[in-house]
C-alpha cells in the first residue's frame, strides 16, 4: 500500500456502477490532492489492485462501494452504493 487511497470496487455487468462511472471520471479529472485514486474491477481478479485491495471489498461485496485507506490499508471509511461527487469531495477535504 504505502499512500493513502480511494478506492473504487465496481464491475462492469453492475448497473449501479455503470451509473456512478461519470461521476468517478469526473472526481478522478479534477481531483489534485495527495491521495492515491484507485479503481477495482472486482472480475479483474489477478490484477494488482484487486490483490491490494480485494480484503476490504471481500467483507460485505457491496458494489459501487468507495472505501478510503490510509497509508497502511487500513480501512478510514466505507460508502457502500451510489456515491455523489459531493461525497466523494468531502472525502477528501477531510
């Protein structure tokens, strides 16, 4: 881990996460802050990020979900379903 995250779990059969896609690109485009942004398809299962990240997903496999971690990846906070880009900034302004 080592930096602290955002983390995205989603999958592209998931309707929910295709409807929390604009709103993830568009965080994603504006964002400038120190945290690390990351997106995890959960079917990708040999890819990095979902080794990194796959435990704090695994616990309840709600989807879209946004967890943050800190630098040691340890869950800070969890937003299971829609996520607005209000939410998503507030995160960060934390």
């Amino acid at each position: 881990m080592g930096q602290p995250a955002i983390v995205l779990f989603s999958g592209r059969w998931c309707g929910a996460c295709a409807a929390m896609q604009p709103v993830w690109q568009t965080f994603v485009k504006d964002y400038r802050g120190p945290l690390r942004l990351v997106y995890v398809d959960v079917d990708e299962l040999e890819s990095p990020q979902y080794k990194a990240y796959a435990p704090l997903w695994e616990k309840d496999r709600q989807m879209p979900q946004v967890c943050v971690v800190d630098s040691k990846g340890l869950l800070q906070a969890r937003l299971p379903g829609l996520v607005t880009l209000q939410q998503l900034r507030r995160l960060t302004s934390q």
